[in-house]
C-alpha cells in the first residue's frame, strides 16, 4: 500500500513549488494511524481515477486522430461502423466499472471501520478526553484525572495527549454545530449540539499539531482554533501533575527584578491583522514543540506586587464571573462561562488559539477582545453589558498576573 502513496522527497518538491503539501495542516503529511488510512484511502481513490482519465482521454485522443475528415470527400462519407449494442464492449465497460468500484470499496469499507473507533487490541490502553465547542474557543475536560472537590481536569484549546497511545475524544457541543479537525491525526468529525459523538487519534511521536473547527459555525469560525501536543510519557505525567495543582502563587518573599511588563505598550492592531507572531513557527530554529516546553517555565523578572494588582483586578472587573482559577484555599473564581484560566500562562495560544500566548498579544486580546475576535461572548456579555473599562495601568496587571499563571 505504501507504493500507492507519494515519497516524502516528491511531496518536499511539489511543497518548493508553491502548492503547500506539508504546511502546518497538512493531509499529505501524516503522523498518526487515523491520517495515514485516510490519506491511503485517497490515493486509491486518486489511483483508481487516474487510471479512468488516461483510459479515457486516450480513447477520446484516438477517435479524433482516427476519424478525423481530413478531405471534403471524408467529410460527406458513411459512418464509421458503429460499436453501439457491441455485447463485448459494453459487458467489458460494466465490469471494468464494477472492478473500479471495487477496489475503491473494499478498502473504504476496511477503513470506516478502523477510523470508526479505538481497534479492539488497543482500547485497553485508550486514554479518554473530553472535546466541547463552544462559540469560538475548545474546552477539554480529562476524565479520568479527578481533582478533589472540582471534578475532571479542565483545560482549553490545548490538547495535550501522550504519544504513541490512542485518544479516544468524545465530542460535545454547547451551542451551535462545531467539527473537530487535527489534519495530521484524524479526519473531520461533527460536534453536535444534544448528541453525543466521538473519534479517536494517535500520534506516532511527541510533536506539535494545529486544528480548528471546520464546519461554520457564526462570526468568528475561521477564528476557531486549537493545539494539539504530544508528550512522551514521562513528559505527560509531568503535564498532569503540573496541571492538578492549584494556580500559581507569588509570595513577596519571591520579589526579583520589575519585570518588563510595566513599560509593555499596546499597539493599536488593524482588526485583520495576523494573529500568529511566528512564535511556533519553528522559523526560528526551535521547533514549536520545544517552544511549547519553554512557555511553561515561570517568566524571568516577575514582580509580584503587579500580579497580585492584576489578581484584584482579576475580580473587581467581574472576569471572575466567567472564568475559573483554581486556588490552593478554594476560594477563587469558578466562572463557567469562559476558558478555564488556572494554567493560562503556560498555554501557547489564547483567544480560541487564534494568538500567541505572548505578553503583547495578551494585552491586545484584553484591551478590545470585540476587534480581534467579532462577536465572541467576552466582548458581548461581559465588556458591554458590564462595562468594562480598562486603564492602560488595569491592563498592564492583568497581563502580569495572567501571564503567571503557569
């Protein structure tokens, strides 16, 4: 089956060409069980059609050149004798058609049912999450990671799984009609308000993988985006332990130099200006995945006493009423509404992965999230109705004490 498929070196060439066979959302390019018997799938269907084409064409070429009135006289001759109620010709084109069918059957048929769910032999070893849409942004809840007094771990647009091991992801949707998209991973599946559905996907190896939604879904769909990350084992259970706990605290007596963040100045971005900086592009010589590992490091220079304004700050301007910070007393905010926020600071991505988790970014996204993102619920039902107003001073904590929250 492999030979039905292009080589890595042609798929490098026809990319240098222009046509973007190995971007960052790729289908040509995979790196798990699901993609690559979708991606087999196609090239059989690919295969099976090309051949109808060249069979085709060269009937077609040859009637023209063959029968061509060349002279006058040819074009006032008979007919050509005709091949019309031929019992061979036609019985030969219903069974090359049959066998057409076939060979593109056979394996759709092999593939559904592998792509449908978790192959017995392994479900033993699935791990279980929870994927839900929401209007414009993922949440992902793991079940089987049970933290005391408040449920499952909740994090958003950022997936994070153990590699090698299939994920078994039920899809649910809180308002309208979502699809659930990793290209390198796994085919489309609908997320469909008041039923349950699901898919599964594997990555073959730790990495970095972008997806969004992809059916549309109101204002902001092409702005509906999330990461996923593949962690060797030993790295996952490092991520769940970090994520168990309860938000990140800065005592005084962890004071170092002010950070940068005081002198941080907001730019006033177009409304369609890009929203990635090229972070986790690896054009910079790291790969996304390592740049990922970077983010959850405490940020050098933190100065604790504008992180503990930007927490009041966090309540006073009523984000507490949407978002939840869990904190070691129990006593932080349990919003619902929004993206679960205990962990912000350590995400690549914010605003529906549509930015990069930076501290310009962050400030651009609380200044005016209705520009970067129309219509989302933020700016609707939270800066208009309550209006919000934000100082440039307001702003600069906020982005402090989120940006802590590793």
């Amino acid at each position: 089956m492999r030979l039905l498929t292009l080589p890595l070196f042609a798929v490098s060439w026809i990319d240098r060409l222009g046509f973007g066979l190995n971007g960052k959302q790729s289908t040509m390019v995979v790196e798990g069980p699901v993609a690559e018997a979708q991606l087999r799938l196609f090239y059989v269907t690919c295969w099976v059609t090309l051949v109808i084409f060249i069979v085709v064409a060269s009937v077609l070429a040859y009637a023209t050149i063959r029968f061509k009135a060349r002279t006058e006289a040819d074009e006032h001759a008979e007919p050509p004798e005709q091949g019309h109620g031929n019992p061979l010709v036609e019985v030969g084109l219903i069974g090359a058609s049959v066998l057409a069918l076939v060979i593109i059957a056979v394996p759709t048929l092999k593939y559904i049912w592998y792509d449908y769910d978790v192959p017995a032999e392994s479900k033993a070893n699935a791990y279980e999450v929870t994927a839900t849409g929401y209007q414009w942004w993922f949440q992902f809840q793991y079940p089987s990671e049970q933290i005391t007094g408040s449920g499952p771990l909740i994090t958003a647009n950022e997936l994070v799984i153990p590699a090698g091991r299939p994920v078994h992801v039920n899809l649910r949707s809180v308002d309208v009609m979502h699809s659930f998209w990793v290209p390198k991973l796994a085919g489309k599946v609908d997320m469909i308000p008041n039923r349950g559905n699901f898919l599964w996907l594997q990555a073959d190896h730790p990495g970095y993988f972008w997806g969004q939604c992809a059916e549309f879904c109101g204002d902001s769909h092409a702005l509906m985006r999330f990461r996923v990350i593949a962690l060797s084992p030993r790295d996952f259970q490092d991520w769940l332990a970090q994520q168990m706990s309860p938000a990140r605290e800065l005592s005084p007596s962890s004071l170092r130099p002010k950070a940068q963040f005081a002198s941080l100045e907001y730019h006033d971005f177009a409304e369609n200006a890009p929203g990635i900086s090229g972070k986790y592009e690896g054009d910079n010589g790291i790969s996304p995945l390592d740049q990922w590992k970077q983010q959850q490091f405490p940020n050098k220079g933190e100065d604790p006493e504008l992180i503990a304004r930007g927490k009041a700050l966090f309540v006073t301007k009523t984000c507490a009423g949407c978002h939840t910070i869990r904190q070691a007393d129990g006593k932080g905010p349990m919003g619902v509404t929004g993206p679960n926020l205990t962990h912000v600071g350590a995400r690549s991505t914010i605003a529906g992965g549509f930015l990069d988790n930076t501290p310009e970014y962050m400030r651009r996204w609380i200044h005016n999230p209705g520009v970067v993102k129309p219509g989302n619920k933020m700016w609707v039902l939270g800066y208009e109705v309550n209006h919000i107003a934000l100082t440039p001073e307001d702003e600069v904590a906020l982005v402090a004490y989120l940006q802590s929250l590793k």
